[in-house]
C-alpha cells in the first residue's frame, strides 16, 4: 500500500486510520494489488483517492469532505461498495444443478390417503462398465445412470449374484 499526500504531511495516526479502514476490505475475499492511497488538502476541502487493481482490473474512487478521517472511512464505502458490484456481477444466481437427493413438494393429503414422498436421485453419467462397478452386490439393488454413449436412460439391475439386468426404458 502506497499513501501519498499532496500538500499534507502523512501523519503515522492517519497512516494507522487508512491502514485498519482498508483492512475490512478483507472480508470480500479479493486481492487488491498496487493499492494507492492520495490524500489532498485544497482550502477546506480534504479529498482521498485510491487507485488499485481487482483480478486485473482498474479500481478507482474518490472521495472528498471537510475532514480527512470522514473522507477516508467514505472512501472505503466507495471502493467497497465497487467490489461488491463486481463480485455480484460475477456471482452464478442460478440454483445448484448437483444434488444429491431433490425432494418434490407435496401437496396437503387427506388423512385417508398415504403419505408418498418422492425423491428424484441425481442420475449420472456413466459407462456400462462404472455403472456395474457402483452396483452393490446384494440382489435386487438398482443403479440410475444416463448411459454416457447414447445420453439415455439406463437402469442396471442385479438379480442375483452372478446376473445383472441392463433395463432400457
């Protein structure tokens, strides 16, 4: 981090101030490289710049109040709210595709009728020879796969020990 003030002296508080300000920048998870800081004084008027980059690229907002402190803590608003804007454009807000198990919801049942619940399982894709890998060796277990070759739906089936069933829906 490089401060640089123009027609002010860098104090080692305000050094301190802009230093633990910029460290709750933190919490964004990014890595903000070439950071500088520009402080001025023209007549009353105290302004703050900074410049950086942010995975490539260019960062920069300015700030200005009557006193230094204030513009610094407005300055971080700024530069924080900038990266949060950037993070959310890159932010995926589409609902996660792998689940392992999707439940349905059900509508209200009368008590007369059973309770089902559905569970859709996550189908994989797979070769004809994974699939009879991930079958478990007890009879009547079921593996759903979508066979990697043709992109359909596959059902493996063991029938007992030494037979397995390939269903094709």
């Amino acid at each position: 981090m490089k401060i640089t003030g123009r027609h002010l002296v860098i104090t080692p508080a305000l050094r301190q101030h802009i230093e633990s300000r910029f460290e709750r920048l933190v919490r964004y998870e990014v890595t903000l490289s070439h950071l500088e800081v520009i402080l001025g004084v023209s007549k009353l008027q105290h302004s703050a710049e900074v410049v950086c980059t942010m995975q490539g690229r260019r960062i920069q907002a300015k700030a200005s109040t009557l006193e230094m402190y204030a513009t610094i803590d407005q300055l971080v608003d700024r530069l924080g709210a900038q990266i949060r804007k950037h993070k959310e454009r890159q932010a995926d807000h589409k609902e996660p595709t792998k689940r392992s198990v999707r439940k349905i919801p059900r509508p209200a049942l009368r008590k007369e009728e059973e309770e089902l619940e559905v569970i859709r399982p996550v189908r994989a894709v797979l070769t004809l020879e994974d699939a009879k890998r991930r079958l478990d060796p007890l009879p009547g277990s079921l593996v759903v796969f979508t066979a990697l070759s043709s992109g359909k739906l596959q059902i493996l089936q063991r029938i007992d020990r030494d037979r397995v069933v390939l269903i094709d829906p």
